[in-house]
C-alpha cells in the first residue's frame, strides 16, 4: 500500500523505506574465502522471509520502522562468519541481488543497512564503500541511506561520501546490535521527518596502537 487515512480521514503518504544487509568481517591477508555456502550457513534471508527477523540489527530495524507510518521493503539478509575475502562471483551474486531487489522497490524514500565495516571481496578492498557507492547511485542522491557497522569497522573515505549516517555498535563484547539497529531506524525516520539535517566528516589520527594487552 503507498498510503493510509489518518483519524480525520486525510490521505497521508507512507514513507518506503528498503531494509538490507552483507555482513561479514574479512581478512585481507589469508584464510579460507567466504562463499555462498559460507552465507547459507550463517544467514541468508530474501525478500519477504527478511520480515520475519527479530533479533539483530536488522530486528531491531523492523521494530522500529513498525512503529511509525512506513512500508517496509524487504530486500537481502546475508551474514557470514569471519573469512578471508569473498569470491568475486559470492559478492557478484549477493550484490546484485541486493540491487536488483532496490530497483523493483523504488520509489523509495530512505535506505536502511546493516553492514560489518571491515568486508573485503577478492576483486574489491572496500565492500561496504563499494557497496554504498552502488546503492547510492542506483537510488540518487536526495534519497537518503543510513547504515550501521561493527565496533571492528573500518571507516572508509566512500563509505562517508555515500552514506548520509553511519552508526556503529558501542559494546564489547556485542550487546547492542538490536539497539543499534533501532538507533539507524530512528535516525532515517528524523531525517525524513525534518527533525535531523546530518553531516559527516572523516579524521583518522596517526596513530599506532599495540596489541599486547589490546582491547577492541
């Protein structure tokens, strides 16, 4: 449905908000690559089955879309355990399928995205960057895209110029996934209530940090 009636019978436009995720979290230098198989044995939920999380980021997504005037548009779930790289022809798949199912839903009025911060495909370093620059082109530039990562993220100059929010899990060990994904809901809803104009910049320190005794 594209719209409801309100208690004084005025027709009100329902914001379509798409919902999304690749997660999974990379070693550059070696380990076994991730698959489609890889995925199957995590996560992977498409279309309408998306719907059906409750856990998660993604879970907290959808409850909180639920609680305001918004139809959901399902799109791809995919999580995998920690890998080296995903084959090219995996993140081919999962990539166009994702974009594929945005493309049927649009018009869309927001995106939203559960993403790692630190995926890496054989054929591409920066999959979240690689990612959003794709969504971001498919869907324009005046629709905007929220996307939350893991506290283990590495935060990309792409990733920034193409999101309009990134927010990422504060705990560790990882408690909040759920309420991150509640908080990237609440932050596309004020952006597109008018309560929330954001901007980001991108500073990295010159810093290197040991690991003895290291914390996350």
């Amino acid at each position: 449905m594209a719209c409801y009636v309100s208690g004084r019978g005025t027709p009100v436009k329902m914001k379509r908000i798409a919902v999304g995720s690749i997660f999974i979290e990379c070693n550059h230098f070696g380990g076994r690559s991730a698959d489609m198989d890889t995925f199957r044995r995590g996560e992977l939920h498409q279309g309408e089955a998306v719907l059906d999380l409750e856990t998660g980021t993604v879970g907290g997504m959808l409850k909180e879309t639920r609680g305001h005037d918004v139809e959901i548009l399902p799109t791809l779930v995919a999580s995998g355990c920690p890998s080296g790289p995903i084959t090219e022809e995996c993140y081919s798949i999962l990539k166009n399928d994702l974009l594929k199912r945005l493309a049927d839903a649009m018009p869309l009025d927001g995106v939203l995205l559960a993403l790692h911060g630190a995926a890496a495909a054989e054929n591409v370093g920066d999959l979240e960057g690689d990612l959003l620059g794709a969504i971001r082109k498919l869907v324009g530039d005046s629709v905007p895209i929220v996307a939350t990562l893991d506290l283990h993220a590495h935060v990309t100059p792409e990733m920034v110029r193409f999101a309009d929010v990134l927010l990422a899990w504060e705990t560790y060990p990882h408690a909040d996934a759920f309420n991150t994904g509640v908080r990237g809901a609440r932050a596309l809803m004020d952006i597109l209530g008018g309560k929330l104009n954001p901007a980001m910049v991108m500073a990295k320190v010159s810093v290197l940090v040991g690991a003895i005794h290291g914390q996350t």
